[in-house]
C-alpha cells in the first residue's frame, strides 16, 4: 500500500516537473522568438521595421517570416542556426546588426577604439600639463601660497556670486 | 506659369552669379571703386532673395490652382488634396525641397545683407561665401532638378497626389523647421570662413554669429522631435526614433552644433580652441550638405529618402570644394587661430567643455560611422548589411549617458580651476538625490508600474534605463541647487522672495540660466526614452465584445465602421478602455486608403499620461474574416520627451533674451553708511 502510495507521489511529481518544463519551455519558446524577432528585420523594404514590428497587415515577406521563426524555433533550433537559416535565405540584411564576426567585428570595434584613443589623448594631455604646472612659477602674487589662493578664489566667488 | 518660375529661377543664378563674383573682386581688389562694387554684390544678393521668392510662390500657386502641365504638380498634388497641404507640396519632393533650401538661404543671405553696416567688411566676406552656396543650389535647381519642367505628351485630369504620410498637420511645420537648422548653419559658416579668409582682428565675429547660431540651432533642436512626433503619431509603429539613415543625418550637425556652442565660449571667455571651433562650425555645415545629399543620393536606403536620382555626384563635388577651401584658407591663416591661453587644471569649466566637445563628436562619429558602414560592407565584402538600433543603442547610447553626466557636472565647475572642496560641496546634494531616486525605482515593487522596481541586473536594458533616470534626475537637481544658491544671494542682498529672485537670477544672465534650462529639457528627455526598453505590446484579431488587455488596460471592441472622404477612405475601430473595471476612455485607432497614391495609412490614436502611453494601432482587417487587428502598445514615461523638448525651447529663447541691468542693492560698510553696490554673476561662470 504504501509502495502503490510512493509510486503514484513519485509520478504526480513527474507529472508537475513535466508540466513545469513544458510551462517553461512554452515560455522559453515565446521568449526566444520575441528576442530573435528583435534582432532582425522585415525585407519587405517599405517598412524599415524590427520583423515583429511590421504592421502592414497581408506584409509579403513579415507574415511568413514570423511563421517560419515560430517553427524554427519550435523545431528546438538553436539561435544561431536560426539566424543563419534567415541569413541564407533572406541575405545578410535581414540582420538587424551588424555580427560580432568577420569584417562585421569592424564595426563595433571602431567606436570603441575611437573612445579608447580619445582616453590616450586626453591621458596625454594631463601629462603635458602636469609637466608643464610643475615647471612653471606660481602665478600667484610672490608669498602667496597655494592653499591662501585658493581660499581667495573661493572667497572672492562666494562674495561676488549672484 | 511653369516659363515664368524657370525664368525668375534663371534670374535668381544671375543675381547670386553677380553677387559672388563681383563681391569677391571687391575684396581681392582693394582699388577705387571696389566699395561701389561690393555694393552692387549685396544688392544683388537682396534681389537674388525677391527671385527666389517669386520662383516659390509660382509653384505653391500651381499646386493651388492644378496646374498639372508641371511635372512636380502632377507628382505631388492632386485636386481633392487639402489646402493647408498644398502649401507642403513645396518640400514634399526633390526639386521642390531644393528649391525651400535655396529660399531660405537667400532669406538668410537678405537678413545678413541688410544688417551689413554691424561691420561691413566682416559682412561682404560672409555674404560672398553665402552667394557661392545659393550658387550652387540655383544651378541645380537650373540644370539638375528643375522644379517648373512641364509634363510631356497629353495633359493629365488629376495629379498623383501627395505621399499619404505626409498628410498630417506637423508634416506642414516639420520640414521648415528642420531646413531652417540645416541652411541656417551657412550663415555661422559663412562668418567663420569670411573672418579666417580676412584675418579678422579678435573675436568679433563670435559675437555676432552667436545669435544667428543660437537661432540656426533652435530651430534644429525644435525640427528634430518634431520628426520623430509625427513619426510617433503617423507611422503607427509604436516608437519615434528608428536610427534611419535620414534621421540620423539631421542629428549629427545637431550634435557638432552642440558641440560649438559650447566650445565657442572658451573662445569667448578665454581665447581658446580658436582651431577647434573653426573646424566645428566647418563640419557642421558639410553634415548640413552631407544630410542633403544622404537623402537625396540613394547612397544608403532609407524610407525618408527622395527617388534616387543623379544629383548625389552634385552634392560629393560641392562638399569637395567646401573642403578644399576650408583646408586652404585654415592652413594658409593658420598662425592667426593661436590659442591666448592654456589650460590651467583638469577640474575646470574649460576641461569640462573639453570633454564635453570629445563625447559629442565620438557620437557623432559612430552615428556616422554607423550610417556609412553598410556602404562600406558593400565595398569590402560585397553586400550590404543592415546597420540599426541594436548598433546605435549598443553603441551611442552609453557614450550620451556619459555625456549627461557631464552636463551635471559642467556647470558646477568654475573657469580656470575649481577646488575638489568645491566640487564636493556643491555636488553633494544633487548626487544623493540622485542616488535616492536610483534606490527608489529598485525598490519599488513593479506593480506599481513599468518604470518601477526595475532589475538592472538583469538586462543591460534596465541598466541603461536606471542610469538615464539617475543622471538625469542629477542634471534636474544640480541646475536646481545652481538656481536656488544664486536666488539665495540675490534674496539676501535684494530682500525679495526666493522665487522672484530666482527668476531675476535668470534674467540678469540669461545666456548662462537659459542654457541650464536647455539642460533640464536634455535631461527630461532621457528620462522619456529611458521608458523604451520597458514597452509592452499585444496583438489580435477583434470581434465585437472582444478584449485585449497590455498592462493594466483592457480594450473592449466596441464597434467598427467604414467612412469615405474626399481624400481617402477609412475604416475605423471604437475602442472602449478599461482600466480596473472602469471605463476610461474611447479610442478611435484608424486605417486610411489614399486612392490616389493607391496607399494604405494607419493612422494610431494615442491615450497619453505623464506616466505612459495606451497607443492604439488599426492595422487592417483579416481578409478571410473581415474582423480587424488591433494592436496595443503600452509606452512609459513618452510625454517626457515632447515635454523636454518644450523646455529646450524655452531654455533656447530665454539665453536669446538680452541680459537685464545689473542688480543694484544696499549694503551696509563697516562704518555703518549705505552704499550701493553692482553685483555681477561669477560664480562658475556661464
């Protein structure tokens, strides 16, 4: 009794955890196409819209995009080989950006390398500088530190600021 | 009609022929005479804007009266279109916008013309370069895409009509405000030129542009959102900005336009960046013509863009030429543009508008490097790709996140040298507001909405979407500590109210207040597109009775129905919403038929808050049912952007508006008599 007890305990909770993966698996599936819809586009080349995005109803080219997503997707594809699938099919401007390989690389990078390169220049700068403030005089009156400057300065801002 | 509008237009070349030409002679030869030559340049340049005008007014006249023998008629108008649209049938296609582009110049080119007694010479070298450009417009608007080319064969009954999205009230005033920032950059161009050309003694030339430059970018800054509205309330695709080759062309002379207005106060204030700002308002004006040609060149696709057509070749050889002697007149004056000062500390307004100056161009550099790139995929590996908003998102949005910070920040920083105490003691407030703000929209439980107990953790989406809300709360509160301690000051010395101060406070400088009113609206608007990532949406097909719920909304199908109009035809929904069992309100989303163009429109009715936005879409009918699709979107916090921008206005006219007389107060010696004082704004200066 308690074995026929245990056995059918041990298949409700497959029974669930079953359930709970084709819960979360139905969940992934929509997630997954959401996602994969965001990272291409309609060809239809009236639009200029994410392919989840395109709105002309009776659309030649969303409708049966957004079809055989859903099915590719279904089919427990992976991203990548969907996209390619999408590549091959519909060129390399289905892609609503550009790759992170290849030449397509180039384009992420340079942004980068400007913001990098625009760092180093500015690094520089603040070398120059420094080098250029430790050698020169203080430009304050002589017997004038550079702590009392300071406090002038911020007196004189407080008292004339409006 | 058509003879007269090419012959004025012919006239129009003449004229600006006449005015560049002898106007240059009249500065290369200094003889007896040349002033009476220079003379008769400017006046013809006047008369070039009469001819131009005439040209314009001839062709809205034959949109008005159907005059289908020309060809642009015919191709952008039609009998049953509305009147107020007949006046957009100007700009609607090539020859037309090329024609509003050389009107508009030879406005400016007229108003420069007339004010030419501010410093005559300065103004003969500006209106010189201003009849080269409107040059180069009439001989295409004469040779390349002519506006009055007449309709061959049998005449037409009726014309094609005009394209449907461009039938909507804000597609009247978009366009004029959009080229009115892009032509208005010549002017501000044309002085830069004509001051480096001339060797112009100080930095005269600064002030005096700085007005038409303010204006030029007011109305860029007011054209801009203006497009991405009507995008929003037109297209019905839920979003206002796409990172289109078209959009992102009128942004990148915004950005380096930005970039100037800053920089040119180091010029103003401290003799610095001579250099550097020659080359801005340079750039500025070859994105204006660069954007030109990017729509009108089919160089890259787009869904703004004009046919594609032959005139780009026009647009690489002027943008050539405007290099060439851009480079030629900057190396041969060189010398003249050396800095008076240098930098004295990193913790600076001058670094601060360094830095600022850096951001703005590396933005704009991977909006264009961005725009571009798909050509160049092309070139090296043989077929174009799609270059969009995962790009620029990815890419341009966390360098303008750093930007916003630093527009926090500048404005707390003083000329010359700022000290960390300084800094701190200023900046502390803000900063823990701003942190407060943070903490509570991660705190927050998110049924209190879309925008609260947000997850940065989770997507970098939500990320950016914090860091929006945090920096810009931190441009709000650190311009308002800004507003409150001069107001502080000026009560103290005046007596007056706070608030009365504080707004004598912005009058007394209104440059430096009106620019952090323009911050404000910056920061309000990040906080507007902060929303994006948060979006929701839902689809279906809609009987009577059936219910669609986004969010914390459900729209019931009430009704729907077919009209016929003179224009086009329509078939619409009756969308009841409910927001927790409540009725709310009555939505009317539609899907228009332009029988003319043969094209469909739909046309999204928009439920807006504060707090987010019900856009409704019809997206047609299921042909096999006859029931509609309706599409619902749920955009927070999108009012935001159109309310930021209003402030950006106000900001812009206020630092127009010149400054009031110098607060006068009593105050009291040591020896106890009054005297009265004049207090002028230091401070970290504006």
């Amino acid at each position: 009794m308690r074995h026929k007890f245990r056995i059918r305990r041990v298949r409700l909770v497959a029974a669930v955890f079953a359930g709970t993966l084709i819960l979360i698996g139905a969940g992934d599936d929509s997630t997954r196409i959401e996602r994969l819809g965001h990272q291409m586009m309609c060809v239809c080349g009236a639009c200029n819209q994410y392919l989840l995005e395109c709105n002309h109803v009776g659309c030649a080219y969303s409708e049966r995009m957004r079809s055989e997503l859903t099915s590719a997707v279904g089919s427990g594809k992976s991203d990548s080989s969907i996209l390619q699938f999408f590549i091959e099919k519909y060129g390399a401007t289905v892609l609503a950006a550009p790759t992170k390989t290849g030449f397509d690389r180039v384009a992420w990078i340079i942004p980068y390398l400007a913001l990098v390169l625009g760092i180093g220049v500015i690094v520089l700068a603040m070398r120059t500088l420094r080098g250029r403030l430790a050698a020169a005089p203080r430009s304050g009156p002589s017997g004038v530190s550079s702590g009392e400057m300071d406090r002038f300065r911020a007196q004189a801002r407080k008292e004339t600021e409006l | 009609m058509s003879e007269l509008g090419s012959f004025v237009l012919l006239l129009a070349l003449a004229l600006s022929g006449y005015s560049f030409v002898a106007g240059f002679v009249a500065l290369v030869r200094r003889q007896l005479g040349s002033e009476q030559l220079s003379e008769t340049a400017r006046r013809a340049g006047i008369a070039s804007f009469v001819a131009v005008l005439i040209a314009a007014v001839i062709l809205v006249a034959a949109a008005f009266t159907n005059d289908f023998s020309i060809a642009y008629i015919f191709h952008h108008s039609n009998r049953d279109l509305p009147l107020p649209y007949k006046f957009a049938v100007l700009w609607s296609g090539q020859e037309g916008s090329l024609l509003f582009w050389s009107l508009l110049l030879s406005g400016y080119g007229m108003v420069l013309r007339l004010r030419h007694k501010t410093d005559q010479r300065l103004f003969a070298h500006a209106s010189v370069v201003i009849a080269a450009v409107q040059v180069f417009f009439l001989l295409l608007l004469n040779f390349a895409a002519r506006p009055f080319a007449i309709m061959q064969g049998q005449l037409p009954t009726d014309g094609s009509g005009l394209n449907p999205l461009l039938q909507y009230p804000e597609m009247v005033i978009h366009p004029p405000m959009l080229y009115l920032g892009y032509v208005g950059f010549t002017v501000p161009f044309a002085f830069a030129l004509g001051a480096l050309a001339m060797k112009y003694p100080g930095d005269k030339w600064i002030h005096i542009t700085r007005r038409w430059t303010m204006v030029t970018w007011g109305f860029l800054t007011l054209g801009i959102p203006l497009g991405a509205h009507w995008a929003y309330y037109v297209l019905g695709w839920g979003g206002y900005w796409g990172w289109d080759p078209v959009e992102n062309a009128s942004l990148m002379p915004w950005l380096t336009g930005t970039a100037f207005l800053h920089s040119v106060m180091m010029q103003e204030k401290r003799g610095m960046l001579k250099t550097w700002n020659m080359w801005l308002i340079f750039t500025t004006f070859m994105l204006s013509i660069f954007g030109t040609f990017l729509t009108r060149s089919g160089v890259v696709n787009s869904v703004h863009a004009f046919a594609q057509s032959s005139i780009g070749d026009w647009f690489v050889a002027f943008l050539s030429i405007i290099f060439i002697v851009c480079i030629y007149f900057y190396w041969k004056n060189r010398e003249h543009l050396k800095s008076e000062h240098k930098l004295e500390s990193l913790v600076s307004r001058e670094s601060s508008f360094l830095f600022n100056n850096w951001l703005f161009l590396l933005i704009c550099f991977t909006v264009l490097w961005g725009t571009l790139f798909p050509v160049l995929s092309e070139w090296v590996q043989g077929h174009k790709i799609t270059v969009g908003p995962p790009f620029f998102n990815g890419v341009a949005v966390p360098f303008a996140l750093i930007l916003l910070l630093l527009t926090a920040v500048g404005p707390l920083l003083a000329w010359r040298k700022t000290s960390l105490e300084s800094l701190k003691r200023n900046f502390l407030w803000p900063a823990l507001g701003a942190l407060a703000i943070g903490i509570f929209l991660i705190a927050t439980p998110p049924t209190w909405g879309s925008v609260f107990g947000m997850r940065p953790w989770q997507d970098s989406a939500y990320f950016y979407s914090l860091m929006a809300a945090m920096l810009g709360a931190l441009v709000v509160f650190t311009v308002a500590s800004e507003f409150i301690r001069g107001g502080r000051v000026i009560s103290g010395h005046t007596g007056r109210g706070l608030v009365a101060s504080m707004v004598q406070l912005g009058h007394r400088n209104t440059r430096r207040y009106g620019g952090y009113v323009v911050h404000v609206g910056i920061a309000l608007i990040f906080i507007g597109v902060l929303g994006t990532p948060l979006n929701q949406s839902a689809e279906k097909e809609m009987g009577f009775g059936d219910k669609l719920a986004v969010g914390p909304y459900t729209l019931v199908c009430q009704s729907y129905t077919q009209e016929d109009h003179p224009n086009y035809s329509t078939e619409l929904a009756i969308m009841q919403v409910f927001k927790n069992g409540k009725q709310i309100d009555t939505l009317y989303p539609e899907s228009r038929f332009y029988a003319s163009t043969q094209q469909p429109q739909h046309i999204p009715t928009v439920r807006s808050s504060l707090k987010e936005d019900l856009y409704v879409v019809y997206e047609g009918q299921n042909p096999d049912t006859g029931r509609p699709i309706i599409k619902a979107h749920l955009n927070p916090l999108v009012s935001w952007i159109w309310i930021g921008v209003l402030v950006m206005i106000f900001g812009t006219v206020l630092a127009l508006v010149p400054n009031a007389a110098p607060v006068r107060a009593a105050v009291t010696e040591r020896a106890g008599a009054k005297v009265s004082v004049q207090a002028a704004p230091v401070g970290a200066g504006d």
